[in-house]
C-alpha cells in the first residue's frame, strides 16, 4: 500500500517568512495530493491540492510543488501568520475506479512567531 | 458553506460501556470515512462508504467496532465493548470519491475510563 513520510514534524518560523513542509510518497501510481490545516479542536480542513498532471499550483499565500519523478511534493506558504499557526497533513490517493482512499504524513506543527 | 456534523463532540465513559458516534455527511456526498486520530498514530482509515455500501472496514477491530449508513444522511460508528486504549479523537469526513476531496468535520473526542 501507500506510504507518505512528512518533514519536518515540528517548524518554527518568525512572522512574514516562508513555510516549507515536504512529503515523500511510495505508490507511483498515486496523483491526488491534498493538503490540510488542523486547528486546535477541530477537523482537518482542505487548503489546497493538486494533481500530477500539473506540477505547481498556488493559491495566494499558498502554493504546493509536485515532483512525480521523485515522488515527493511540498507545501509553500509565504509571508506566514499567526493564523497560520496549526497543524498540517499531507495526503496521497489514487484516482481510477475504486479508489477511494487518502493515506496521510504524520503532521508538521507549524508556529509561526510574531 | 456545508460542513460534516458530528455528534457527540465529546464522550466520556466507563470501560465496557458502549459508545455510539454519529455523522450526517454533506448533502449529496456519496463517500463516507471514519478516521481515528492519535498523538502515536496520526490519522487512521477505519472505515468508509460508498453510496451507503461498506468498501472497507479493514482498519478497524473487528469484534469491537461496527460502522454502518442507515440512511444517506446518517453514519453511525458503534464500540462495543469500549476499551481504555479506544481513547482518542473520531472524525468522520465525506466526498465525492475517486480522488476527490474529503471534507472533515470537527470530530468525536472519545475518553474510555
């Protein structure tokens, strides 16, 4: 089955830099990446995904990179919050018939510090 | 904007007492998944749906757990007998399926004294 390695498990940053969180998957015939926020009490919320017939894709403060022949994909966020503080999950899946399942990273818990 | 109910959003009691955990998936999402999640684990696939049929339910324990969909509206986690080390945080998230998003609620907080 799929295995997602996420890194790094807990980051630190000032406000106004850059996020970096990386992912590695093991199942080449994987194309679906989500990634989502956790907040504190609550459930995983979707900011973003992409799939591998694209390799980058940004939505304003936010852009994920795919690179399918190293099986890895990444997680940007520029000019980070302290709303940006919380938990993300990167996830991968199949998309043909009968796929139906994401398998997660562990989490990297963002801080970022004003 | 729709969102995925879950009742009860917390639950403490007694080993061995049965613990019953509901999800009304958004409307028209015909895929349903309960997860668990664990500070050891992360987030765990127990189970999941599709149009109200049980794909899969290899991760779950298998004498103590049952997931069902009654209804369209409804999904229904049962442990029976509930064990201290069931203790973690339940979510139930619905989509559309093959590679689609899934969308989370915010999740049953389970304590098994």
């Amino acid at each position: 089955g799929e295995n997602v390695e996420q890194h790094p498990s807990t980051l630190s940053v000032q406000e106004g830099d850059s996020a970096v969180i990386k992912c590695t998957y093991s199942d080449s015939a994987s194309n679906y990446f989500p990634w989502y926020k956790q907040e504190l009490g609550k459930g995983p919320q979707l900011i973003i995904d992409i799939r591998s017939n694209v390799g980058e894709k940004k939505d304003q403060r936010i852009a994920v990179t795919l690179n399918k022949t190293a099986k890895h994909f990444s997680l940007h966020i520029t000019e980070t919050q302290p709303e940006d503080s919380a938990v993300y999950f990167c996830a991968a899946s199949r998309t043909g018939a009968g796929s139906y399942q994401l398998t997660f990273g562990k989490g990297t818990k963002l801080s970022v510090i004003p | 904007d729709a969102r995925v109910t879950q009742t009860p959003r917390h639950k403490v009691t007694e080993m061995g007492q049965e613990v019953t955990m509901r999800c009304q998936p958004i409307l028209g999402h015909n895929t349903v998944f309960w997860y668990r999640q664990t500070m050891m684990q992360g987030l765990e696939l127990l189970a999941y749906f599709r149009n109200r049929a049980p794909l899969d339910d290899s991760g779950m324990p298998k004498d103590r757990f049952s997931a069902e969909m009654p209804d369209a509206t409804l999904a229904t986690l049962k442990i029976q007998p509930s064990e201290p080390r069931d203790s973690a945080v339940y979510f139930c998230a619905s989509g559309l399926g093959q590679g689609r998003p899934q969308h989370f609620g915010d999740g049953t907080r389970l304590s098994i004294l």
